[in-house]
C-alpha cells in the first residue's frame, strides 16, 4: 500500500466513506431483534434444541478432548480459511497487505472470505454442521460477544485455544483484549477489534457540550433524540442511566430500566429508533444527539463533518468487542493460530488499523501508524487508542448466555424499540 502522506489521508477518507454505505458495524454488533425471535420460538417447538441452541453439551463439543496433547499433534498445513466481515481488513486494490507479508513470511495460503453479514445469520448456518460433528469449512471466523459467541462457547463448539502458540499475544494484547467477561481465562477468544458505544452529537444543536447520559433522557431535546434499534445498546443505556452496572445487573434492574425508556419514549423524546442510518440522522441534523459507534463519528469527522463530536457520557459508555475464534473441527488450526499471533504484531495490526479504525487491541501499533504510516490523525485518536481514563469508563455488556435469560431482556426491550 502506498504510504505516502496524502495517500494515506485519502485512504482513510475513501475507506470510511466505503464502509459509511455498507453499513455492516450494526450488524456486528446486534443480536437482530427478529432474528433473536425466531430463534427462541423455534426453540420452543424444537428444532433449535438440534442446533445446540439450548447450550447444553453434547457429543459433538470440545469437552472429553485432552487439548494440550490434541495440539501437540497437531501441524501446519500451509492453508488458512479465514470468514471475516466486509470491509474489515486492510485493502490496497482488492488485495490485502497484511495477509499477503503473512503468506510471505509463513508460506501459508489464506482463503480470505468477506461472508459474515450479521452474527445471527451466520451463527443459524454454521450451528446445524457443528451439531453434527462436521468442519463449516473456515478455521478462523470473526464474531461478535453476545447471545451467538455465548453459545458457540456453552455448547463446546470452539477450540480452546494454544496459548504457547500466542507469545506475540502475551506480549502485545491490551486491556481491551485481555478483559473478557464472556471470556475470563481467554481459552477461546482473541479481540479483533473493539468500539465504544457513547453518544454522538452536534454541539451548535445541543447548544454547548454533552457530558452525561441523562441528556438522551431529557426533555429538553424532545424530538432530538436518536436511539439505537438494538436492545442490548437501548437497555445497556438505561441501565446506566440509573447508576447500574449492566454486567452486575437483575432482571428487577431490567424492569427499571423498560420503565424509563417508556418514559422517554412516551414524552417525545426519542424521534427514531435508528439502525446503522443513525449517523446519517447526525449529519443531517435530522437529530441533536444519538446513541453512536465510535468508529462511525471517527470516519464521519474525516468524511466531511468535523462538526460531529463523540463522548463516554460520565456514567460510561458500553464497550464491544469482535474475536476471532476457531472452530470445532477446523481443518487448519495451527495455520489458524499462526494468523491470530501474525496479527499481533504491532507492524501488522498498524497495517490493520489504520484502515478499520476502530479501538485497536494492540497500544504498541500506535506509534508505527504515527511514525511509520505517518498518520497521527489515527494514531492521536481516543477513538482508536482510548486513554486509561476513558477505558476506566466503559462497561461490559450483560452475559445472556441461557434462553431464559436472553428471553426475559428481549421481552422487556424489543416492545419499547418496535412501538
């Protein structure tokens, strides 16, 4: 890729105007309400109990396997099927860099798929062929935390991971990769990248600064709030509102929190409920202020509109996160864990980031992306590289890893976003 200055600005511009169309990040992030719906009817009546829905172990899961001596066994085949997400790796005419110095440097082929659109989609494809003991044909897939990452891990269907085969990982992972609630001991995850959901906002419309989360519930801005269609962001932002911790909470703390989005849906408050298209909302001034993504106000600050401001309201803001993870049965593991310690290398994950611009898992990238790819505007970025007093503030989201529980969240959240 050519690193020039200017082309690296245009770059970045280009890349971010790219991705503002494909609008792939909610995807990433969302368990879709009515995919979420299906799956718990289904569930009920059957089918989806073959599909390990339920996250009870079964013969086709990771559980009766002596890992340390499985990986011993195990060597390297010269071949990586890697699923991943449009737009979400670094492109230099349809080529990406970072996979092309790894095949340089390993001899390994990467079959690199962009084919993963949204967690629930893919997770109903890949389910049915790991329940019944079969390879869905990938040894890396990238996918979000949340109600699919929990029960890949419930019913046994990864591969723990080798850790002796990580030392670039042990070496460089930052906090934002190595504090996983849904993942406490890292057996089967490794952060590919991460964002912050805050509030996003126009301050010549808000009239000065926002610093609190109370202001989404204000009636001072009726009409000028944007709220997000997805219920973990919606209920995670109650939560806070009211002083709660979201990973701590009860479904006594869920009830208070469906009591005052109703409130504030039924004063006006909220004009939308948005989808990815929030961000156009901002920049059109359709709304004030919105529940946002991180990396969507980075990418629209270089895109044209400086104006737009981002903030982790005093109460905090939700931290997400998206891991590559192996596949029970994966035909290629070691290539694939060969990938996950390439990728931790500061020289290539500034390859990566500077063009995904999202919360780097990797602090030691920054100073290559400013020195070397000379592009301070990422570098110098809280959004990508948070300081440790931003980090303070953010929250895990909560872990719904039984039906029961995913069932009681969503029955109290996808009736306020729906009405």
């Amino acid at each position: 890729m050519d690193r020039s200055k200017e082309s690296a600005r245009s770059g970045i511009d280009q890349a971010a105007w790219i991705r503002g169309l494909t609008e792939a990040r909610m995807s990433r992030r969302s368990v879709l309400q009515k995919a979420g719906a299906a799956a718990l009817v289904l569930g009920a009546s059957g089918p989806l109990v073959a599909c390990g829905i339920t996250g009870t172990k079964n013969s086709n899961s990771n559980s009766n396997v002596d890992w340390t001596a499985w990986w011993k066994k195990q060597k390297r085949a010269g071949t990586l099927d890697f699923a991943n997400w449009p737009l979400y790796i670094d492109t230099d005419n349809g080529k990406h860099p970072s996979l092309e110095a790894f095949t340089r440097k390993t001899g390994i082929k990467v079959n690199y798929k962009a084919v993963i659109q949204d967690n629930a989609e893919f997770f109903s494809k890949i389910s049915p062929v790991l329940q019944a003991g079969d390879s869905i044909g990938y040894d890396l897939i990238v996918i979000s935390n949340g109600w699919q990452l929990n029960q890949l891990i419930s019913n046994g269907w990864l591969t723990p991971l080798d850790k002796t085969r990580l030392p670039n990982f042990k070496r460089y992972a930052g906090k934002v990769a190595t504090t996983l609630a849904y993942d406490p001991k890292l057996t089967y995850s490794a952060v590919w990248q991460a964002g912050v959901t805050g509030i996003g906002y126009n301050p010549e419309l808000t009239g000065g600064p926002i610093d609190s989360i109370e202001a989404l519930f204000d009636t001072k801005y009726k009409g000028q709030v944007g709220m997000l269609s997805d219920d973990d962001e919606v209920g995670s932002a109650a939560l806070l509102a009211l002083g709660i911790d979201p990973p701590t909470s009860t479904y006594e703390d869920w009830q208070k929190a469906a009591d005052l989005l109703t409130k504030q849906r039924d004063q006006g408050i909220v004009r939308q409920y948005y989808d990815q298209s929030y961000i156009k909302a901002l920049q059109n001034g359709d709304v004030a202020l919105c529940q946002a993504y991180s990396g969507d106000i980075f990418q629209s600050n270089n895109s044209g509109y400086p104006n737009l401001k981002f903030v982790v309201p005093k109460q905090g803001s939700m931290l997400w996160r998206d891991n590559c993870v192996i596949p029970l049965n994966a035909a290629h593991p070691v290539d694939a864990i060969e990938w996950i310690n390439f990728y931790y290398e500061p020289k290539i994950e500034a390859m990566i980031e500077d063009w995904v611009n999202y919360i780097c898992p990797v602090p030691a990238a920054q100073p290559v992306i400013r020195n070397q790819l000379d592009d301070p505007a990422v570098a110098d970025s809280p959004l990508i590289f948070p300081p440790p007093s931003m980090l303070k503030r953010l929250h895990e989201y909560p872990v719904n890893a039984t039906p029961e529980t995913h069932q009681k969240w969503t029955g109290l959240f996808d009736p306020i976003i729906q009405s």
